[in-house]
C-alpha cells in the first residue's frame, strides 16, 4: 500500500510520477471506508484527490503555503501530512477537526471553516513574505462555489493591484453544495450574448443550414464549439480583469497535467489563476450521480450509498420549511431566501411548491440580507434562513439595512446553539449576544417544533424585524396544531411553579430545564420553570414576579454567556433595583467549543438535564 507509506509531503516527492495515480485511488478507497462510517464531505473530497496530490508533489509545505477555502476539500491533505492514522476520529469528540486547523499541523497555513476566505488569507501571506524577502510559493485553493462570496472578489482586486505572487487554483465542479447560482456562473455566456455576436450567429446557422446534407451536422459542431468557447475564453476575461494571468481550464484529474502547470507555476512571476475542472464525487457512481447529497454524509452504506434510516421525529428544519410553505400559501407576499442551502435549510420545500418567490443568492449572506431589505421595503415579507454560524457575516446589514428602517424581514437561524461534528466554526452559539441589542428587534426562540410554527407565523404578522433561532436535528415528536395563532409579543410561559428557585430558559434549553426541575423534585428541590420564548423584548413582569417570588434566578441558555440571554435577565434585575436576587447563568463558557455529539457537548458545558440539576443543587447549597 503507497498510502501507508506517506507520513508526510516530503514521503511523497519519493515516489515516481507513474505511482501517483494508484495512490489516488487508494486514497479515494480509503475516504470511501473511512466518510461511510464516520461521516463528513465527500464528494468535494472526492473531487479533489488529484489536485491535492498534484498540488503537495510540486510544492513544499509549510515553507509553500497552501490555504484551503472553506476546507470541505482537504482531506487528502491531511491524509498526506501526517494525520492517517487519526484520520478515522475526523470531526469525533475529541478527534481530529474535519477543517485545516493551525494548531492541529505544521501544513495547515491557515484555519478555516466558513467560504470565501482563502484569497485574502493567502495574500497576505503573499505579502508577510515579500516583506520578509523570502521566496517561498503561496497557493489559496477556493471552489467555484466560494468565489460567489464577495470577500473573494476583494481579495482578487487587491492581489491583482498589488501584484506579488501568488497564485490561485480555482477548483470548479460546478457545484457549492447545491448547484451554483448567480451572475457569476453566468459570466461565461454573456460575451456571447452580445447584438453583434447574435447577429452573426443567426447569420451563420441560415448559412449551415442552407448547405445539402452536411449543413446540420456542421451547425452541431459550431453548438458544441461554441460552448468550449464560454469555458476556454471567457472565464479568463474576467481575471485577467482583475490584473491576474489565466491558465484553464485544466483537468483535475489528469495529474500529469497538473504537474506540468504546477511545476510552470512556481517560476510565475505576479498573481496566477489556475482553473482546474473536477468532478464532484468523483470515483464514487452515487456521489457522482448526486453530488448534492454527497457534500456532507452521516454513515452509510458504502455497497448502495444509502443512510440508515432517520429517526421518525420531524426535525426543526422540516417544520420550519414545511410551516413557511404553508404560510406562503395564504400570503403572496411572504418570499423565501437561502444563501446556497435551500435543503439544510428547509426551504427545498419552499423551492418546490412555489420556485417563482423562492432565491438563492448563492454563498453571499451580506447580500441576501440586503435583498430581503429590498423587498422588505417594496412590501413583501421576507424570509431569509441562514445558518446562525453564517449569520454573523451579515451583522451589517441587520443593523443597517434592516433594524435601523425598521424592515419587516424574518431571519430565521437554524443550526443554533451547538450543533455537533463540524466544530467552532459551525456552532451558532454567539447569536443571542451580537442580535439582541439592535433596537427594534423582535427575538424569538421556541421550546419545540409545535412552538416554531406559531413563532413564525407571528414573526410574518408583526411588520417589523425579527430575528428567530431554532437548533439543528430533531424535535421532540410533539403534536403539531394545524391552526397556527400569534403570540403575544415579549410574553414567556410559566411552565412549573416552584418556591426554592426559577429556572428562566429559552430555546433548546427549556424541555432539559423541565426534565431538571422534575430531577430535583425528587430530591425535596421545588424549582419553577419558566419559557422566556423571547430573548427581546424580555417578559419583565413573568420574570420579575419570579424573582420577588423565589428570590433566585437560574438562566439557562444555548449561547455563550457573555452579552447573551442570562445577561438581559441581569440587566433587567438591575434596572427594576433587584439586584439582590440571586442569579445563576448557564451556557456556553469563554472558549470555542470542539467537535462532538449535540448531546456530548451539552453535557460537557452542563446544559442538559443532568447538568442544569447539578448546579441548581450546588447553587442552593452556596
């Protein structure tokens, strides 16, 4: 086996250019075994297995520098710098991270986790070494699918007007996570939309066709000739543009050519794009055949590439997508937005049922929340969904665009608070501390999937913004009403009355809030429950007449402590002079939180049932 060879890159300059096609597909075996019962992003991976081997066989990390973006394609990288025989606890409690990670190796330039960010992050190294007066080659490997993000486009103005060196491999397989959407993946084709190219081109197809049987045939090969044009011509127009030279596109997986261009790179004097062309899933017939639901697995079967099968509980994200269709369906002015996940988010529903108010503004969160305000303010009712995690990209606009005019747009963030195997780049887990403080927003979060739908309907009545956050996987099974009602505005729920204390919790944390409260019951403990449902406006007088009732106050919360929603509780205690009430806050503590189960780190941070009991019991007995 050549893999079990490779300890790290300098292993693999000893083998021949002829050894290095088996090896891809020993690796591609490899992260087949491996990703189907581990789980992770496939098919980018898949994709890219050539181009990390080409990439790692021509230059020499970590002197080069090779910055990943996002990192949805680095596997192979990490399996050809030194991490093979942790690569099974990848993105595992306590395991290896499924991103490049700065701390984890020498060979990962640069941590990331989030699109867009490989260029800038690059360049900068691109100038660090220049100043430096050293010579070493800097590589940022982005998808077509990250270069919608806007901060991409900055970095390539700035590198082209700066013109150190470096060079940019553009990974295109056509696809982010869904298919790419946008003006950019369009750019191909409008050169040859132009009046006088259309002109010519009706010119010459009467031509053709007016030739005696070999007229058709002829005008076929000018379509298909005429489609080469968009991918070999225009693309490098565009970065050429931006003051870069173009070298594509290239194939992805012809790593002889690779080599070549690799080898040629390295003596290129100025900022170089590369555009290689891969196949998403590439090896593999069922990622291949639907790379979309290959990006990112859970354990499958690798014989049919078919997932065990769900838990029969509907999750958050169904109910919310399943809900909003349901509400569009009686108001014409609700429309849905997605920044590049309408499944993850749900709005595949939407998609579906009504594809004429459904956009999707491909990766560009910024941009999506300044649409909505758009069409906020010409009268529709927006709903953008967006991951929390992916939210705090647009912080600008929600303040700006949305909050400071008063739209009525509906952000609605799934995968909020801990969300499990991808990391601290992916938990949501800061929102309720940077949202809560814009004036004139409403902030909502509900106990359940019952709950969710009526937040939502009330958020698409209440013409003003409103910022609604739900966590990811599955709800509790409860019932769901077919009539949906609008709450009232700031207004918690007792759940329990207690006398020793009031537990306050909001979102996911108040059914473990219950089970705790019914936990310490048995211990002699009379703890009250309370569902905020509203981080803003907070209900003063629930709260309030609790703490006057109790005279101690345990928060408990999905988000980190600082600024979140134990905050708001404190601060609502000190403006009303209570601050002798004493107060307990759970949630997330003052550092990142690692990879796991949602259940794992709940505990580990002590915010399910069993840790919500412990620190009521050792609160009282303080």
């Amino acid at each position: 086996m050549l893999l079990e060879t490779i300890q790290n890159p300098a292993d693999l300059k000893k083998l021949t250019p002829e050894q290095l096609p088996d090896l891809a597909e020993e690796i591609r075996s490899f992260l087949l075994s491996t990703v189907s019962e581990t789980g992770g992003h496939l098919g980018s991976n898949l994709g890219a297995v050539e181009l990390s081997l080409a990439l790692h066989y021509c230059f020499s990390t970590p002197q080069d520098k090779i910055v990943w973006d996002v990192g949805h394609q680095a596997y192979t990288h990490k399996l050809l710098t030194g991490r093979r025989d942790r690569f099974a606890t990848q993105r595992q409690y306590k395991g290896i991270s499924g991103f490049p990670k700065r701390c984890e190796s020498e060979h990962d330039a640069f941590g990331v986790g989030h699109a867009s960010t490989s260029i800038s992050a690059a360049l900068g190294m691109a100038v660090a070494d220049n100043l430096d007066q050293k010579k070493n080659n800097v590589i940022a490997v982005i998808g077509d699918g990250s270069l919608t993000g806007g901060i991409a486009f900055e970095g390539l103005n700035q590198a082209g007007h700066l013109k150190k060196n470096l060079i940019v491999v553009l990974n295109d397989n056509e696809m982010s996570i869904s298919k790419n959407v946008g003006a950019f993946s369009a750019f191909v084709s409008r050169k040859m939309t132009t009046r006088h190219f259309r002109e010519l081109k009706k010119e010459m197809k009467e031509l053709l066709t007016s030739i005696p049987a070999f007229g058709k045939d002829i005008l076929k090969f000018a379509r298909r000739a005429e489609n080469s044009l968009k991918g070999f011509l225009t693309p490098g127009a565009l970065f050429e543009a931006l003051g870069f030279d173009y070298i594509g596109p290239i194939d992805g997986h012809d790593l002889p050519g690779l080599i070549e261009v690799f080898n040629n790179a390295r003596e290129f004097d100025g900022p170089l794009l590369l555009h290689v062309m891969t196949t998403k899933g590439k090896g593999y017939r069922p990622a291949e055949e639907t790379p979309d639901k290959f990006h990112g697995v859970g354990a499958f079967d690798l014989s049919t590439g078919k997932a065990p099968a769900k838990s029969s509980t509907i999750s958050y994200t169904e109910v919310f997508g399943r809900t909003l269709v349901d509400l569009a369906k009686e108001d014409p002015k609700v429309v849905a937005i997605t920044a590049a996940m309408p499944d993850g988010t749900g709005l595949n529903f939407f998609s579906d049922a009504l594809p004429d108010r459904f956009f999707d503004v491909g990766i560009a969160e910024q941009h999506g929340i300044c649409f909505a305000a758009g069409l906020a303010a010409d009268g529709f009712k927006p709903v953008a969904a967006i991951y929390s995690s992916f939210m705090q990209r647009a912080y600008d606009q929600v303040f700006h665009d949305v909050c400071l005019q008063n739209l009525p747009v509906v952000i609605a963030m799934d995968r909020a608070g801990l969300v499990g195997d991808d990391g601290p780049t992916h938990h949501g887990v800061f929102d309720l501390s940077f949202m809560r403080h814009l004036p004139g927003l409403t902030f909502m979060a509900p106990k359940d999937e019952n709950e969710l739908r009526h937040m939502l309907k009330t958020a698409l009545e209440l013409k003003a913004p409103v910022a609604l956050r739900y966590p990811r996987g599955a709800g509790y099974g409860v019932p769901l009403d077919k009539k949906m009602e609008c709450l009232p505005i700031g207004k918690g729920e007792l759940l329990r009355e207690g006398t020793d204390l009031t537990i306050v919790a909001i979102g996911s944390t108040v059914m473990p809030a219950v089970k705790a409260a019914e936990q310490l019951a048995e211990q002699g403990i009379s703890a009250g429950v309370v569902n905020a449902r509203f981080i803003k406006p907070l209900d003063a007088d629930l709260i309030l007449g609790q703490a006057r009732a109790t005279g101690r106050i345990v928060t408990v919360e999905e988000n980190v402590l600082q600024g979140g929603f134990g905050s708001a509780v404190l601060e609502l205690l000190q403006d009303n002079a209570m601050s002798q009430v004493k107060v307990k806050r759970l949630g997330i503590p003052d550092q990142y939180i690692e990879q796991g189960t949602q259940a794992q780190l709940r505990k580990d941070v002590g915010i399910d049932a069993d840790g919500i009991a412990a620190a009521v019991q050792a609160f009282l007995k303080n």
